[in-house]
C-alpha cells in the first residue's frame, strides 16, 4: 500500500514528489511528501506505546519519531521519479503529465548516495526503485506503526475516542497479520487489522443480537 500511494502520479503530484530530482551540491531535496509520508501515513511525531499512548521522556515530555535529518534522508530516497510515460510519446527525464499508470524511475536524476533514515543505513549505489524499497521496509518495521495506523483506522471506521486497549489489540493483530482466523500471519495484514477492528467488542458494543 505504501509503494502503491507513493508512485500513484496523483500522489506524486499533489505533494511534489514528482520530478524531485536529486540535489545539486549545497542543496536539498523536495521534503513534502517524505514529511508527510512520515507524518500523517505512517509513524506520527511521536514515538508511541504499544497501545498508542505517548511514550514520555524523564521530564514528561513525549520523545519525537523521527528527526530533520530523517527528513531529509528520505527526500532523497525519494529522487528521480517522474510521470508514466504518455501513450505515443518518448520517455524524457521529466515526462509530462499522465495519471495512466505509477510514475516512473529515472536513474540519472536519482540520488544514489548513502543515506541513514531512522538509524539505519541505505548503501549507496543502488537504483531509484531499491532505495525506495530498502527506507519503506526500515518504515514498515518500525514500532510506532502499527499503533498509529490501529489509532488512524479505527478514528476513522469506527470512533474518534478508542481506549487504549481497543488500539493495542488492533496493533497485535497489525503486527502478528492474524486475528481470529483472519489474515495471512504476516505483518501489516490489512484483513486482519479490519477484522480486528470491526470485530472487536468496543466497536460492537449496542449491537442488536436480534
């Protein structure tokens, strides 16, 4: 899902991921979309409990995700792609625009250098697609999303006010894939955490068993 959205051109546009080309020396990447992508789809700013309460520092103050410099580092993953290419004309390095189809890499305006994104570190050298795949799997495997997401689904489907609980056993089923017969055992199964959700006792409280 997070490979899907990030190269749909609609996507790509909105935020300006598209025709993000890697910087010249002294500059930096377009950090729209990696901001957001970070922000809003997947970790939150702030790191959080399994059941998605604040995990707080020794003064009482909670402890951010990710830094400026995760940012940055993932606004160059994100280099070198542009628009799929437009039916009956030549690729270019900054295709026109065309929603036909997920935007396209384009290596020579990839930034393939080394990159460290959440403590851990993306060798350098590889294409446009590898670095894409190599910082959402470091994303994918980070603590905070399956609360987060349990958290955003469940405000979203069901009640803007979950309990705790309600979000700790959505992000168990998120992180085990499993629920109840449902989901495949791998992480981030998305029946599983629907199943979850809708099934839970919290979103069917005041059902009518008639």
């Amino acid at each position: 899902v997070m490979t899907d959205v990030t190269l749909t051109p609609a996507m790509g546009n909105y935020l300006n991921m598209v025709n993000n080309d890697a910087p010249a020396p002294g500059e930096h990447a377009n950090e729209n979309y990696a901001r957001e992508f970070m922000q809003l789809f997947t970790l939150g700013l702030n790191q959080l409990n399994p059941d998605g309460t604040p995990v707080l520092d020794a003064t009482g103050n909670p402890i951010p995700t990710y830094t400026q410099n995760d940012v940055m580092a993932m606004g160059r993953v994100l280099t070198g792609w542009t628009f799929p290419v437009t039916p009956g004309m030549p690729s270019q390095n900054h295709n026109p625009e065309y929603y036909g189809g997920p935007m396209i890499p384009i290596e020579g305006l990839h930034d393939s250098g080394s990159k460290t994104l959440l403590g851990q570190t993306i060798p350098a050298g590889q294409t446009a697609e590898a670095d894409l795949a190599s910082a959402f799997n470091i994303v994918f495997n980070h603590p905070n999303v399956g609360p987060f997401v349990a958290t955003q689904m469940i405000e979203h489907l069901v009640t803007s006010n979950p309990s705790p609980a309600y979000v700790q056993r959505v992000a168990t089923a998120f992180d085990s894939g499993s629920f109840d017969g449902y989901g495949s055992g791998k992480r981030g199964d998305m029946q599983a955490t629907i199943a979850a959700i809708l099934l839970d006792p919290e979103a069917r409280r005041g059902d009518n068993p008639a």
